[in-house]
C-alpha cells in the first residue's frame, strides 16, 4: 500500500541530499567572515526550520485526531513529533557546533533560536514519558493529542518571548536574504530546506509504512493461528494501529483494568 | 412522598448561571483546604526553605535587580509545582471525577474552578513570601516596587493556573505523575517565567524602583490568553472517561 509512494519519496530524497551537499561544497561560495565552517548554515538552520514547523503539524494532527476520533491521526502526530525529536537534537548539535566555531562557545545564551530550541526540545522530550505511562491505548492517544496541541501552539509562542528576550548576536540570515545573502547562497539554502523537508517526510512514512505493516502482519497472524500465537502487548510510548484494511481491532494491552472506580 | 420528590428537584434557575457549577466547585476546594490545610502551608514552609537556601546557596545576605526577581519567581514556580501536583488528588481518590461526570453541568466548571482554587492558593501564599523574601533576601525597600510586583504576580499566577490546572489533570491519571507535572510543566512555563523576571527586575533594581515594563507585562498577558484559551478548549477531552 505505501510501497510505491515509499520508493518515489526516497528516490527524490536521495536527489535532494545529494544536489544539496553538491550545491553546499561546489557551488556555494565561501562565507567572507567564517570561511569554511558557514556551510553548516546549510544544515543547521533547514533543520531547525523544519522541527518547528513539524512540531506545530503534530499539533494540528492531534487536533484532528480530538476532532475526528480517528487513530490514524493520533498515529501521524505520534510519528511527526517523534522524528521532529530527532531533528531537533540534530539541530541542538550542529548549533553548538556552529556556534563553537563562530564565537568560540559551544553554549551561547543570546542566540534566541538555539536557546529557544533547546526549551522546546525539552518540552517535547516529555511526550514519550508522558505516553509511556498512561497504560490505556484511548486515553494514552487522547492525553498527548492534548499535550501535543498544548506543545504545538508553545512553540511559536517560547520563539517570540526568547527572541525579545535576547541581544541580536545571531545573523540574521532570513531577514536579510533579499539584501544580505547572494544568489548563490540563497539557492543552495532553498534546495536545501526542500530536501531537508523531503526528508522528515521520507522518515515520517517509512515509520509509519513500518507501524503499520507490523500491525497488519499481527493481525493476519491472529487470524490464522488463533489468539495464542501473537504474544500480548508490551506498554508502548507508540500508539496501537489498526491492522490496515483487516478490521480487526487491536488488541489492548493488558486489557482495561485501569479503568476507574 | 411528593414533599420529598419536590426537594429533590434542582431549584428553578439554580443552573441558570454558566458560572453557578464553577463555584460550588470552587467553594468544595476552598472549604476542603481550610478544614484540612494541605498544599498551601506544605508550599509556604518550601518558599521560605528555599529562601534560605538560595542565602547559602548565593552566599549573599541582600539581592537585588535581575537576580532577585529571578530568586523570587524561581521559588514561587517551584513551589507552585507542589501545588499543581495536589491539585486533583482529591478528584482522583474520592470519586470527585465521577460526580462531576455525573452531574448535569459543563465539565468545563472543573477547569474553571480548579484554576481559581490554584490562583487563590498561589496568591496566599505570595502574600507572605513576599513580605518574607523582602524580610529575609531583598536589598532595596519593597514598598516602591509593591504596584507593580502585584501585577506582575496576578498576571504571572493566571499563568500558573491555567498551564498548572492543565498539566494536573494530564497527570492525575499516569502511572507517574508526581515525576510527569515538573518535567511538563516547568519547560511550559518558560515564557511566563522570562516575561514575569524581565517585568519584576527593574521594580527590585538596588537604585529604587524603576518603571514597569510594560511590553513584558504584554507578554505575559499574551501567555495568558492563548493558554488560557487553548486549555480551556482541550480540558473536556481529558475528563471522558
């Protein structure tokens, strides 16, 4: 079912990347001031973009899953918010890398964006240890669809009080991208944010191509061995799919003792 | 028979009020605190503790300025986390979920009344941590910088409240939850925290109270409202079991 998307999406990410890295070490000229080192520009602020702006789609995923009642959008904020995890450490790295090399510091307080980040990486650091200890699968996707849409609508908010509450240190690369950056520069950053986008996209689908699949294979296997055969559910930070197109419910783990009394 | 059936009918107009539900509920934890004074002495006796922490941990006898503003607030956010963890306990171990449930009223009013519970409890207990923090801690006189602090207070406990009330009912329910209200709610409050400090700082300033400032306070009240709003808007879907 996700076969061919999957191999349509992974073969224009691998495009993507290798035309970014190209463009970054061939085309780009050299930073005046900072020489070699500014090229991780073309790393560090595409994927710092891209975790926000995902963060605040887990957000708008979970609202749908509230709205709707629909698992498989509990299952998108989930996935969204997990690699927008891993994005954001990425980001958290190749900033202090960055800003080791440009200012001397691995940790700078008066970078707004990188101290920003690291607030919002520890709020949705959270999400997991929150999913992981509610044991009911419907109220577990219920309560971070509610922390996730909390999460979501923190993000731009923490971006506007930690930049007013910083010195302008940071370049400004975006403000100035009319006037400031060249041409060549700011191509090299365009094909790198779609291909750093194409790429949270790719991670997204194969996660859930691979969630789903698992699903779908164990509810094929209860079907044809009987209950027996399909060990029962550990707890799981992960939300339970519906085996696609087997209608089968999930199994719930450990049943529904938790309920209240 | 029919005089018993009579009284038990909700009085005319008894619902009639959107805020009615809210303060009964409200009137319950108030009562519940004052018959049985849990969170906020267990919350005074930690300001005052971490008050004379910070002197040895400082090593200062007076503050002032950014960092007394920061010593205060830090204190006040941690100890309103002792208070964010109580907050449903009583709702979780004696049925109150289910009567609320129950009842023929929004479920809203919970959210309603256990924010103002939270507010009340946060501006008692600033009442004597502020005088206490000036007493033990603060350089310059307090009284220039009062106006403002209150302010700055009210605005920084709405805050509290609505993040505080909704992280409690996320929590009540987990296998963790005394572990899962500070680590959610303390990088939620950030920015109530960077918007209340800035707003305090220059009114502890060792040079006499400066003026507020007030595209801080914007700040916080921004917090405010779209927190206040969005909690408001999610806090039914917490209850519906």
């Amino acid at each position: 079912m996700h076969g061919k998307r999957l191999r349509v999406l992974s073969l224009a990410t691998l495009a993507a990347l290798t035309a970014t890295f190209a463009l970054v070490f061939f085309y780009a000229p050299l930073d005046a001031d900072q020489g070699f080192i500014q090229k991780i520009f073309y790393v560090h602020v595409p994927v710092a973009i891209v975790t926000l702006i995902a963060y605040v789609v887990g957000g708008v995923f979970a609202a749908l899953h509230l709205r709707t009642r629909d698992r498989a959008w509990d299952l998108r904020s989930y996935v969204v918010i997990h690699i927008a995890i891993i994005f954001n450490i990425l980001g958290l790295v190749t900033g202090a890398i960055w800003a080791k090399a440009s200012w001397g510091h691995w940790w700078v307080w008066d970078e707004p964006t990188l101290v920003s980040f690291l607030i919002v990486f520890l709020l949705f650091a959270t999400y997991q240890p929150l999913r992981f200890s509610i044991e009911d699968p419907e109220r577990q996707s219920r309560y971070a669809s509610v922390f996730a849409i909390m999460a979501g609508a923190f993000v731009p908010l923490n971006f506007m009080a930690v930049r007013a509450a910083t010195a302008y240190v940071h370049p400004r690369v975006l403000a100035t991208s009319d006037g400031g950056m060249p041409s060549q520069m700011a191509l090299t950053f365009v094909v790198a944010i779609v291909a750093m986008t194409l790429l949270f996209a790719l991670m997204c689908t194969y996660e859930i191509t691979s969630k789903s699949t698992s699903w779908q294979l164990r509810a094929l296997r209860r079907r044809l061995l009987g209950d027996e055969a399909v060990a029962p559910l550990g707890r799981s930070a992960a939300p339970a799919v519906d085996g696609a197109g087997t209608g089968s419910a999930p199994a719930r783990p450990r049943g529904t003792a938790e309920a209240t009394s | 028979m029919k005089e018993n059936g009579t009284r038990l009918r909700w009085p005319r107009g008894h619902l009639r009020h959107p805020m009615r539900p809210s303060m009964a509920l409200l009137r319950k934890d108030l009562l519940l605190e004052r018959r049985a004074p849990e969170a906020v002495p267990a919350m005074l006796l930690f300001t005052v503790t971490t008050f004379v922490l910070f002197h040895f941990g400082l090593g200062r006898d007076e503050v002032a300025g950014r960092l007394a503003a920061g010593v205060l607030l830090v204190t006040l956010l941690f100890a309103a986390i002792l208070g964010i963890n109580r907050l449903f306990v009583s709702e979780q171990e004696e049925g109150g979920f289910d009567g609320v449930l129950l009842a023929p009223i929004d479920r809203t009013a919970l959210f309603v009344a256990k924010a103002c519970a939270l507010f009340l409890f946060l501006a008692l207990v600033e009442l004597v941590a502020v005088a206490a923090f000036s007493i033990l801690l603060l350089g310059p006189s307090p009284w220039p910088a009062l106006p403002g602090l209150i302010l700055v207070l009210a605005l920084l406990n709405v805050a509290l409240a609505v993040v505080g009330t909704l992280v409690s009912a996320l929590a009540i329910r987990t296998r963790a939850r005394d572990l899962i209200v500070p680590i959610v709610a303390l990088p939620m409050l950030v920015p109530a925290l960077i918007a209340a400090a800035r707003a305090s700082a220059p009114l502890l300033a060792a040079d006499g109270a400066g003026a507020l400032p007030t595209k801080w306070l914007a700040v916080l009240a921004l917090y405010d409202l779209v927190f206040g709003l969005l909690a408001y808007a999610v806090f039914d879907f917490l209850l519906e079991d």
